[in-house]
C-alpha cells in the first residue's frame, strides 16, 4: 500500500495533488490559527484591535511564512523568493487590478499619504538591497541574515506605528480592517479555540511541507526554476484569501478594506516574511530573472500611487484593466521565457 502511495506520489499528477493538497492545508491552517489564537487572546481580556494588529494580521501572511520557512530549510530559498516577490506582484496586479474591473475603487485616509508611499519606499529599499553586501556569498547577491535582521526591525516600528495609531482611534483602513476581523473572530469556545490553534498549526506545518516538495518536483519534472514554480503557482495560490477578501470588500462597497488588505499584506511579506526567511537561510537572487522580478515588483507598487490619487482618489477600471494586463503580460512572459537557469 505505502509502495503503491509512493509510487502515485512520484508521477506528475502525484506531485500537482501533492502541491494543491499542501496549499489547500496551508490556507484552511491559517485560518484556523488566526480563529484560534484570536479567541483565546480576547478570552484572555486583551483588545480586540491589539489582537487584530497582531495575531489577525500575522495569520494573513501565516502561509507564505510557513511556506518560505520549509522550503529556506530544505535549500530551495528560490522558491521562497519567487513565493515573496510574486505574491507582493499578484496582490497589485491581480487582485486590485481585478477588483477594480468590478468596481471603481475609492481610496481614502492614510493609505494615500502614508502606507502606500512608504510601502514604495519599502519595496526600492528591498530591491536594492538584494545587490548589497554582503549579499549571500562572495559572488552571489541576495538577502543575508544581516538583512533579515533589519528587515524584522523595520517590521517592528511598523507594527508599535499602527499600534499607536489604533490607540487613537484613527480610521485608517489597515486598522479598521484588522479590528473587525478580530471582533468578528471571537464567537467559539476556549476548548474549541484551542483545538482549532492545534489544528491550524499542525495544517500549516503539514501543508508547508507538501507544498514545498510538490512545487520543487514539478519544477524539475517540466524543467522549470523554483523562483518561478513560486513566482506563479504558488505565489497565486497564497494569495487567494487577499482575493476573496478584496472582491467580497468591492461588492459591498467597502473599498478601503480592499486596498488596504493589499497594502498591508505586502510590507509584511517584504519586511516580516522576507526577514525571518533570511535569518533562517540566506535567500540568493535567481540568477538571471531575480532583479527583473524585484523590479516588476517596485514599478507595479509605484505605479499604484497616482493611480490612488487621479480621479479624485480612485482607481478606475481602466486602471484595474492596466494593472492586470502587466501582471499576465509578465506572467506569461516569464512562462515563455523561463530562465533562471
């Protein structure tokens, strides 16, 4: 029986169930950790914006983190950097470009004069330090422990800033966003939150790993690099909760929510996934793609500024169509093109 498994697990059709097994564990996981954790910590008296800047907004980038963090230990950090840059490039192209095909998106408060600019600032910062020293090896760029140590620090003052801003009951989107899923998470039992905590962990765990394996043995099967297996499969898989998130967000008019979600999850992709990523491994520059994917990544991230400030601070729909059209047209020339090699 366990012969037969391994042998099914060994063909093509073994590894893709494999790969959509360990990322449909990897997003039930963080769910049921966030549900978990959530409920326990207001069992507990803390706030419930406390918990939302914390907990709520740990579990909405828990996959990619569990993901990367396997994938760093096992030796293939090009999956980690293709997962990182292609789920940041998704989040804009894809998702905001496909909600703003549904419904013209309205931008307010801080997310124009503060997050998005400094999340471009972010961005330029990362790209740019992949080609510093000391990189990870003599002749090798990317991103060193150094790096993720300070990547991690910049997460921190990020996150006492929120914090800070909640504390005086700042509308901003990212808070507000944060806040209501924690109060919307609070309805199960101390046992029952506990067991989803077990369970969320174990799936994520779980899920991390199959995900992991069936990603690299597709790539070496089709011939493909793993920074692109993560650029576009994965990357695209993990970010299917920003999608619902954003297209449920347009279709009841709650537009802010949708670009924030967006905005959020990308600085904690950059600074917190990235950082921890490359504490636990160095993560190296694929050779040939690397720079061209970290800086399709800043352009989309800029290119999203005066798209939020045009139009009285909305994003078209002729704006959502350009911003999709550059994530396909780049998708599918990375397809064409493979490289990385």
């Amino acid at each position: 029986m366990l012969q037969a498994l391994q042998s099914f697990l060994d063909t093509g059709i073994g590894q893709t169930a494999m790969l959509a097994v360990g990322i449909a564990l990897l997003l039930g996981g963080g769910h049921w950790l966030v549900t978990g954790s959530v409920t326990i910590a207001r069992r507990l008296g803390l706030s419930t914006l406390f918990v939302g800047l914390t907990i709520v907004a740990f579990g909405t980038s828990a996959p990619e983190l569990v993901l990367n963090v396997i994938a760093a230990s096992s030796g293939h950090s090009e999956l980690s950097f293709g997962n990182i840059v292609g789920s940041n490039i998704a989040n804009i192209g894809l998702i905001l470009g496909l909600a703003a095909l549904i419904s013209p998106l309205t931008v307010h408060g801080r997310v124009v004069s503060k997050e998005l600019p400094w999340l471009i600032a972010v961005s330029v910062a990362v790209a740019a330090l992949a080609w510093l020293a000391p990189g990870v090896g003599e002749e090798q760029k990317g991103f060193s422990r150094i790096d993720g140590a300070v990547m991690l620090v910049v997460f921190a003052i990020f996150m006492v800033s929120w914090f800070r801003m909640g504390r005086r009951k700042n509308g901003d989107p990212l808070v507000r966003e944060l806040g209501e899923e924690a109060a919307a998470e609070t309805r199960a039992s101390l046992r029952a939150a506990i067991g989803l905590l077990i369970v969320g962990l174990a799936g994520l765990v779980c899920g991390g790993k199959l995900a992991e394996t069936g990603a690299v043995e597709i790539a070496q099967r089709l011939g493909l690099s793993q920074a692109l297996i993560g650029l576009t499969v994965v990357a695209f898989a993990t970010s299917l909760p920003e999608l619902a998130t954003a297209i449920i967000a347009c279709r009841q008019g709650h537009h802010d929510l949708a670009v924030g979600n967006v905005v959020g999850s990308n600085f904690f992709n950059l600074l917190f996934v990235l950082g921890v990523t490359a504490i636990i491994a160095p993560v190296a520059l694929p050779a040939t793609w690397g720079l061209w994917d970290l800086a399709v990544m800043t352009v989309v991230t800029i290119l999203l500024l005066p798209m939020a400030i045009s139009h009285r601070r909305r994003i078209t729909r002729w704006e959502g169509a350009i911003l999709l059209g550059v994530y396909v047209t780049y998708m599918a020339v990375r397809v064409v093109l493979r490289g990385d090699v």
